[in-house]
C-alpha cells in the first residue's frame, strides 16, 4: 500500500505526473500512452501514479484545467493599477501566451484530448468538462479585469468569456505548426485592444492599493 503523503508530496507528485503525461501522450499519443508509461517517464513507481490519480481520464480532465489556471494566474500577475485597461489587456494575453508557449507538448495534447473523446461517445464529457474549464476560468480572469479598471462589459459574460477561449485556443492551435510568435504577438495586441472597446465605465470605483 502506498504511505501517507503530505498535502504538499502529494501535489508534487500529481504534478510530476501531469508533466510526464503531457511528454509521453505528446510523442506517442493519448491512445497508446498507458499508466504505466507514464509512471515510468515520471520515475515513480505504478502504484503512486494510482495513489494521485484513479484513472487516466482523472489525470487529463486536471491536465486540461491546470495548463488553463496557470495562464490565467500569470495574466493577473502582470496586472498595473497605474496603466489604462487596453495596456493591461495587452500584458494579460501576453502573459498568457508566454506561459503557454513554455509548454508547447501540453497544448499538443490538449487539442488531441478534444478529439481523441469526442471520437468515442463514452468519453465525451471528457470533452465537455474540458472546456467548460477553459470557460470557467476566462470568465474568472475577465470577471477579475472588471473589478479592477473599475469596468462592465458590454457583452454577456459567457459570450466573452467564449470569445476569449477561442481566440486564445484558435492561436495556440495556428501556431504549433509554424511558431510564428512576431504575428501571433500582432493577433493578441489587436485582440486586446478589441476588448477594450467592450468595456464600459461601472458605477462601482475599482478598488485601491492598501497602503
């Protein structure tokens, strides 16, 4: 049996092995990639890759979530009280895509993951939860620019929050193939300037830095 693991191993191994995952499946593919070789190229033994997660499909649905939270934790990292909202928008997607094109493996897997359940009907909601993550966590960071310029949108939140994943997903997905970051760079700017006219003043102030 597996020995108890603190809080902080345990997410150290469920990380390990979320990474080694996003290597095995990008070289080999999600059909063919097993527990085991996962276990392997995380250099852990089978049973502690089944003491962090119960199941493949466990590991992916928190695969796909987590490559999404860290782009949106380092897009509300780089936000500036001091900078007009279009600036902002412009360090957050580019924040964003810095801390995606770190891991270019992981969105390689990502988009097979979509098709590799929507392919077979028992694993659709795989799919589903995916990006219903994806949305969930736009809407945070987009919920999160709001309160902080002091705004409203213009659009209903799961209109823009859709718009964003798409977007930001279409982008990935255009540049796996060629890298070209110099346009995709040009994309993002444009997009976050196309954001910024959807803003409108909130009765509500933003809030200030404690001193």
């Amino acid at each position: 049996m597996e020995p108890s693991l603190s809080t902080t191993g345990l997410s150290r191994r469920r990380l390990a092995a979320q990474a080694a995952a996003a290597r095995v499946m990008a070289r080999d593919g999600i059909a063919a990639t097993s527990t085991r070789a996962i276990a392997a190229e995380a250099g852990m033994p089978r049973g502690s890759f089944h003491y962090c997660f119960r199941s493949k499909d466990e590991l992916l649905d928190e695969l796909a979530a987590t490559i999404v939270s860290d782009m949106v934790q380092a897009a509300r990292a780089v936000w500036s009280p001091d900078a007009p909202l279009d600036r902002n928008l412009r360090l957050g997607l580019r924040a964003v895509w810095e801390a995606g094109s770190e891991r270019p493996d992981e969105h390689l897997v990502a988009y097979e993951l979509t098709t590799y359940a929507l392919h077979d009907p028992a694993r659709a909601q795989l799919a589903r939860r995916q990006y219903e993550s994806y949305y969930k966590q736009g809407a945070d960071y987009l919920a999160f620019v709001a309160e902080q310029a002091g705004i409203k949108w213009s659009l209903p939140m799961p209109t823009l929050a859709r718009l964003l994943v798409t977007v930001i997903d279409g982008l990935f997905l255009n540049w796996l193939p060629d890298r070209n970051t110099e346009e995709t760079m040009d994309v993002l700017d444009a997009f976050a300037d196309q954001l910024a006219a959807l803003a409108v003043p909130s009765a509500k102030p933003p809030p200030t830095e404690r001193q």
